[in-house]
C-alpha cells in the first residue's frame, strides 16, 4: 500500500560493533583476514596469546553473527510461543495507565506539552541536576508499579520458555515485544511522554522526531552480570529506568560523545534513584560499575528517529545499507514499502 514503510537494519548488523565480554573489546568482523589484521594485537594485549584462544574467539565471533542473523525470525517465534504459552501474573502492567505514573512526571509532560510556553530552561529547571552534562534525572513511575513489574518480569523469568537475549552486553534481561509490552506500554510511553520532553531537550539530535524503540530490561546479581563495560547506544535518545531491588554499588557513569575515547574523557558518577529515569542521548559514552551486593533491575528504552539514521547509520558510519525485518521495527531504519529490495529478510 503507498505511503507505508518498511522497517529494515543496516547490513552493518551482521558485521559491527560484536562485544567480546572477555576481553572488554567491540570488534568488526568481515572475515578473518581483516579481523586478525585489525585485532590479533590487540586482543593479545588483552589476554588473547594461544591459538586456542584465538580459535574460540572467533568461534564467539560467527555465533553470535549466525545468531544476528536469525534474530528477528526467532524473535517473532518466540513471541508467538509466550502468546499461547504464557499467563501473566499482573496483566495490569502491560497497559499503560496515568496511575502508573509519578505526579512530577506528569507535570512535566503536561509542560513540554504546552507548546505556546514551554522553553528548554523552563523545562530544566523541573528536571533532578546530575553532574554528567546532558543527562537528566527525573522520577519517572510510581513505587508500587515498579514493584509490580519487577514481579511480573521475574514470573516470566521463572517460567522455562525461550527468552531473547537484550543485546551483545547483557546476558540477563527480556526484550519486552516478545512478552507483549509494546502495543499497550512502550509506545504510548514514548509517543505520548517522553517524544514532548525529548522534543526541547535533543531536537537536533532526533528527540523531535522519534517513530520506534528497543524496549528491553537488564538484570544485575552476584553470580550473573555485575557492571556494563563503557559504550554507547544503538539510539539517538536512551531512557534508563531504575525498577528498584535492594542493592549496592552499581553507579552509571557518563564520559563523552562517542567520538572520544575512555582514555582521553572525564566520567562522572550519576546516581540512580528506583523509580527514577535518567535521560540521555544515545550516542553519550557511558557504563554501570559493579553492584556489590543484591540484585538491580532496569528497564531501557532505545528510541529511534529514522529521520536521522536513514541519512546515516550510528553503528559504521555510514549511509545504511538497508535490509528489511520479518518482524518488529529491527534498528529504527525504514523504507518505503513498495520499494524494498530483493533480498533476504532477516
């Protein structure tokens, strides 16, 4: 039908920005030449010294490029699957209600929303200060709803159906369109909430025009994921929620844009309040230390403006080679229906 689109990944997909958790390195992979030639030193300097070694990372390297490439299509069966299989334990929390939010989150809202009066500084100065520049602070839901989809999460985690991996760094967490928060919650979170305060706070940078997500949670706890290494975001605006949990340690990190390295940057601590959100572009350097005890659980929302990463990628820099999704909004990159290419559908 004219007029529809397409939501599509860049080729870069199965080749770019592949974390090696043991050796602290986002790597390129376009075959094996070039990665030795790039990365054999390097990865050596970092631990990588006997052919063994070297073996089993580039078997790490082609797994999770096969797993890449299957990624949508096993995401969409695995939806399917929670769909038939699954009983929620608050089905309350999928649809999003007011009440679910905290009152100052909602006058915020309603101030960026008043579009004859609301400036930048009228809206800073409701937002929470955090000493990292350009990420800001503000309670985002109410301490009983957070509690509720903890519990919810976590049923669903104890539950033996297949769950999807969030992403490259985080071995623990739900990508939350497979368990069915996307209609109902995530993007009425992002239209009709956040796009009005990313609107005054990053309209060059996307905020004014974003159309998709990445929703998923993380999960920290002894014995499991600890910290997240410095990196950025496959976003243009990131939200980072704080669900709660009883922990200690953890503190998020901010350093520069990403065209600065960690070694020539100055990180600042931002703490991270349960039921508080911090807001930041996605392209902002950042990490989580270690937790030191307990368990913390995050809800994360990468929001996209395909308006800007259809002129160029943020993961190769790029103009985006375009291949098209068999299911979801695959990296917020989009297309015009009637003219998408002949090619296989990841």
């Amino acid at each position: 039908m004219a007029g529809e689109t397409q939501f599509c990944v860049c080729q870069c997909f199965l080749s770019h920005n592949i974390f090696l958790k043991n050796y602290e390195a986002h790597i390129v992979f376009e075959n094996e030449g070039q990665f030795q030639y790039d990365y054999q030193r390097v990865l050596r300097q970092k631990g990588c010294k006997t052919a063994e070694q070297w073996e089993n990372v580039i078997k790490e390297v082609k797994d999770e490029i096969e797993r890449r490439r299957n990624m949508y299509k096993d995401s969409q069966t695995r939806r399917e699957l929670i769909v038939a299989k699954y009983k929620p334990l608050h089905p309350h929390v999928y649809t999003l209600k007011e009440s679910y939010l905290a009152d100052s989150f909602l006058s915020i809202v309603q101030y960026a929303k008043s579009i004859e009066q609301a400036t930048t500084s009228g809206l800073l100065a409701m937002l929470d200060h955090c000493d990292a520049s350009n990420v800001y602070a503000f309670q985002v839901f109410t301490p009983a709803f957070c509690e509720d989809f903890i519990q919810e999460i976590n049923n669903f985690e104890n539950t033996d159906l297949p769950k999807g991996r969030p992403n490259t760094m985080n071995k623990y967490g739900i990508l939350l369109n497979e368990l069915g928060f996307d209609e109902g919650f995530c993007s009425p979170l992002r239209a009709n909430y956040l796009t009005p305060i990313t609107k005054l706070l990053f309209p060059d940078h996307g905020g004014d025009s974003l159309d998709s997500h990445k929703a998923f949670t993380v999960h920290y706890r002894i014995g499991e994921d600890l910290d997240l290494s410095y990196h950025y975001d496959n976003a243009e605006v990131t939200l980072n929620v704080s669900l709660g949990k009883a922990f200690t340690g953890g503190e998020l990190f901010f350093g520069d844009m990403r065209q600065v390295p960690l070694k020539e940057a100055e990180c600042t601590e931002c703490e991270h309040k349960p039921s508080y959100g911090l807001l930041h572009r996605g392209q902002h350097m950042h990490g989580a230390l270690p937790i030191q005890s307990g368990e913390r659980i995050n809800l994360i929302i990468w929001m996209r403006s395909s308006t800007v990463r259809n002129r160029l990628c943020p993961m190769c820099n790029r103009v985006p080679r375009l291949t098209p999704c068999a299911w979801g909004t695959g990296d917020g990159f989009t297309i015009a229906a009637d003219s998408v290419p002949v090619c296989t559908a990841l």
